[in-house]
C-alpha cells in the first residue's frame, strides 16, 4: 500500500521481512526471490506454502515443467520440484573431466611468455597455433580467459571436444574459427595479451594491434615470425617494440588523458587533457560492476576517477576498480561506509596520482594501490577539516515550508502566448486569456506529490479541492507526449521567507518547467 486512496485494490498483505527482488506467478502459487531466500505464498490468501534457503540474493526466477528454476546473483542456478518423498537430499551433479595434460613443450613455452609479458590474469588472444594446446598451456598456469582463433572448421570442432573433457572449455579457453585473419570478429581493446605464432602468415598486424589493450597490453612473438615484416608498413611506435622486437607493450591511446579529480583535473576544467574523443560514440563493452553494491544515484556520490587505463569507483562499502578497455574487475578494496552522499554539494571523496588512488572515508584518508587495491596507508584528516565537509553556503539555504495547496490556471489553449512575468507576482483568482475567463482551481498535493498530469489527460491523479481526499484515477491506455502538447497551464503558491537568503527548488518530473519567484525568471527547463 503505496499510497493513500489505493488500499481498495489491495487483496491480502503478509509479513516479508526480506527484501524482494524478483516475483513469479506460477498457477496458485506466488513465488517471491529475496535475500538468502525463496518463498511461496498461496495467491488467493497470501498464506505461507514453503519457504527455501538460498546462498544468495534470488534475483530471477522461472517456472517449467512443475520445477522452479532461482538465479542468485552470486551466478548459482538452483532447481526446486514439488515431491512426497520421506526424505529430499540436495544432489551435487559433478561433471567428468580430466585435468588438462600440457606437453613439457607446450607449458616451456607458456612459461617463457608469461614471464616475457608479465600477465596472469585478464584476457589472452593466440592466433597462428594449429591447436589449442598453447592457450590450454596459458590457462593452466594463470587466471587467464584465452580465446584461440583456428582457421580450419574441422580442427574447431575436434579441439572444442578435447577441451570439454578438461573442464576448461567454455570458462577459460574458447576456440573460434575465423578464416580471414585479416578482420579479427573482437572489440577493440579486448586483449590484455595477444600471442602471435610463427604460422600466422596471413594475420594482419594491425588487426592484432587494434585488439591490443593500450596502458600496458603486451603482444608476444612465438616461433619463427618475421618481426621486421609483421610490424611493417604499419603504425606501431618504434618505442612499444622492446625485447629486441620479440614484443610489442602498447602504451596509452594517443591524445586520451586521465580523469584524475571529480572534474578531471585540479582546475576543475571538466575535459583534461583530452584530445581524442569524437562523435559519434559507440558501445566498446558493457558489464559491471552492477548496481548491487553501487549508491543510489539520487545520493549523487563522488564520481569515477581513470588513470593508467584503470577506473576507481566508490560502492557503498568497498572501492571498486576495473579496466576502461574491457570492463575486467581488477579487485574490490572493502571499506565500510566509504560511499559519500551529495558530493556535489560538498566535495568528491575521490582522487587519484599516478599509481595510488586516494578516498576518504569519515576523519580518515585512505590510501590504495592501483594495481592491486592492497592499503599503502591510512591518514587522519585534521579536525578542522573533517569537520568542515558542509558546504560553506549551507547555512544561506533557507529551511521553509513547501506548500501543500497550489492554486492551478490552466491548461490554457494551445495557441495562448505565455503570460508576461508582470502577471506572474502574485496569486491571481482568475485570468482572461484570449477573451475567455480562467478561474484558479486548487490542487492538493497527495502524501507530499503535486501532480498535474491528469490535467493534460494523463494518469495521475484529478486536482482535490480543500479537504477532499485522493481517489484513483483511471489509467488511459496510452500517456500522451505531455512536452509537445503546447498547451500551458500555471500553478501559484505562496511560501513564507522569514529572511533573505537561498532556495533549492526543483521538480521531479520530464515536464518541461518555468520557475518564477515574484514574478522573476529563475529556472527555465523549456530551452
């Protein structure tokens, strides 16, 4: 029960102490998906019919063939049946596999790779290999996601089948055919290491290039590669080619800066140094972190800082960071309370240098480092300072009153010229407009909520007159587009400022809005 005037449409209430995330109907029977729960509630009474532990907050639901399928978001999928059995066991269904056997070649050659390039986690691209026994050899040996690029459909197959039976297939090596090495089928950016045997004679160079993440991907040769004439007639920097040109470390994106203050640097200049942007934009990948752990966004809290490729980000209990080039989580540094409300208001809590990111949380300044989150150190922040977050004009905002009745002109004809503002300083019982008399009806805000869309035939509730009570309003079957509509319609109220001093208004609404106090233009949201 939302709000007042509804409580007729309610059929049955029940005690739910957590919260829910998803719901689904399935005959009789609701079934509500909360924290560390399952439940169903008998549909026409709202009674209990069972309740089920889950690891995890159920965040999607689905029911087939007299089974409930519950999707936690820790990536579990739980499966429920309805059964008279005496006694019910949860059964672990735990797949075949064989751990992968890696040739002593194969795994020499992994080894010397991670050692030349440095990388054990993120994603690795290997083109030119006859199979995929070198990616299955990386895989091995780190936390890296590889996918395998094999030109022959054939061998496709028969390596996808190899690898299923080590458990690997899928989660950390995917096998793909692409005939033409010439345009590889990725996102730019995507590879943290690329892997160019000497087999690949047709790769294009700058293909894997682009793929290449900038801030520090490594691309590495193996095999007999002609280093001189991959890299030829292309447009990789002479200094990116390091270890006698064996591999390439690619360096930052020419012209893109860092972000490294709430408004990208000290002077609060909003761009930076930021030269390589360009409409139009497009997606390069989507992910998390998910609003799950992040603030609310009506608490406007400081916003993400960038630098070295990384974005550091505040949650409400941990600092996140992950990469701006594949959207990779790189780690999670949990700090209570670290999430400040209102920055806006009073300042960002988050900043960063070239290698540590710095945020503040109540009296104490921490400090993280970028690569690996692991706290560098913990300041005190002087008491003059700490106390200091308000911003230093919240003592000029006045506190007042906001007025539940409104008196509401309107809407005019659609051709009606705006008023003059000289008509707009003070509350007027009627208006002439066009030879036609407009009286001033008034309009009661509801459980704190003014809403005027039931005067452009929306769906909100109707204007209440003094003392009448809210009802429900019939929903239409489609909302018009209110902001083309033309037609104008005024609402006039009085409020009581015991002293100068400021106003915060706003409205929050898609309406297209005019401001005036006394007749004075204050906010305009039509242009």
């Amino acid at each position: 029960e939302s709000r007042k005037g509804f409580s007729a449409h309610i059929k049955w209430t029940t005690p739910h102490e957590p919260r829910v995330y998803c719901l689904a109907l399935a005959g009789q029977t609701l079934l509500a998906g909360s924290r560390n729960s399952l439940t169903a509630f008998d549909a026409a009474d709202g009674k209990l019919v069972w309740t089920a532990e889950t690891d995890g907050q159920v965040r999607g639901l689905a029911v087939a063939d007299g089974r409930v399928l519950a999707a936690t978001h820790k990536g579990a999928m739980l499966c429920f049946e309805h059964s008279t059995a005496q006694d019910q066991r949860t059964k672990d269904i735990k797949e075949d596999v064989a751990p992968p056997v890696v040739s002593v070649e194969h795994k020499a050659l992994a080894t010397d790779i991670l050692k030349r390039s440095g990388k054990s986690e993120g994603y690795a691209l290997v083109i030119g290999e006859p199979d995929s026994r070198l990616a299955e050899a990386l895989a091995a040996q780190t936390s890296l996601r590889v996918v395998c690029v094999l030109p022959v459909a054939a061998q496709v197959e028969a390596e996808r089948a190899r690898l299923l039976k080590t458990g690997l297939y899928g989660s950390r090596v995917c096998v793909q055919g692409v005939e033409d090495l010439t345009r590889l089928p990725y996102a730019p950016y995507f590879a943290d290491l690329v892997v160019v045997s000497g087999k690949a004679k047709a790769a294009a160079a700058s293909e894997c290039y682009r793929v290449l993440r900038p801030c520090g991907g490594a691309l590495c040769f193996v095999g007999d590669v002609d280093k001189r004439e991959f890299v030829k007639n292309t447009d990789i920097p002479s200094n990116e080619q390091v270890e006698g040109g064996t591999m390439i470390m690619r360096g930052p994106l020419p012209g893109a800066a860092e972000w490294r203050y709430a408004w990208a640097d000290g002077g609060r200049s909003g761009v930076g140094k930021e030269s390589r942007v360009r409409l139009p934009l497009d997606v390069l990948w989507f992910g998390g972190p998910g609003p799950d752990r992040l603030m609310d966004r009506h608490w406007m809290t400081s916003p993400p800082v960038s630098v070295n490729g990384r974005v550091f980000m505040t949650g409400q209990h941990q600092v996140i960071a992950f990469d701006a080039y594949n959207g990779r989580e790189l780690w999670v540094s949990p700090i209570e309370w670290v999430g400040r409300k209102y920055s806006q208001y009073y300042s960002s809590s988050l900043v960063a240098d070239g290698d540590s990111v710095y945020v503040i949380q109540s009296d104490r300044c921490h400090r993280l480092d970028q690569a690996t989150g692991k706290k560098l150190g913990t300041y005190a922040i002087p008491e003059v300072v700490a106390k200091g977050t308000q911003p230093p004009v919240a003592h000029d905002y006045m506190d007042i009153g906001w007025p539940t009745v409104w008196q509401v002109i309107g809407p005019l004809p659609k051709d009606a010229p705006p008023l003059p503002p000289k008509d707009l300083t003070a509350v007027p019982e009627r208006l002439t407009v066009k030879g036609k008399e407009y009286v001033a009806a008034p309009l009661k805000a509801a459980n704190g909520l003014l809403d005027f869309t039931h005067l452009y035939g929306g769906y909100g509730l109707k204007p209440l007159a003094t003392g009448e009570e809210a009802k429900p309003s019939r929903r239409k079957a489609a909302q018009p587009e209110f902001t083309a509509s033309g037609r104008i319609a005024y609402a006039f109220a009085r409020i009581n400022c015991p002293k100068p001093g400021k106003l915060l208004i706003g409205a929050g609404t898609d309406w297209a809005m005019q401001w005036y106090l006394d007749g004075k233009l204050l906010f305009d949201s039509l242009e």
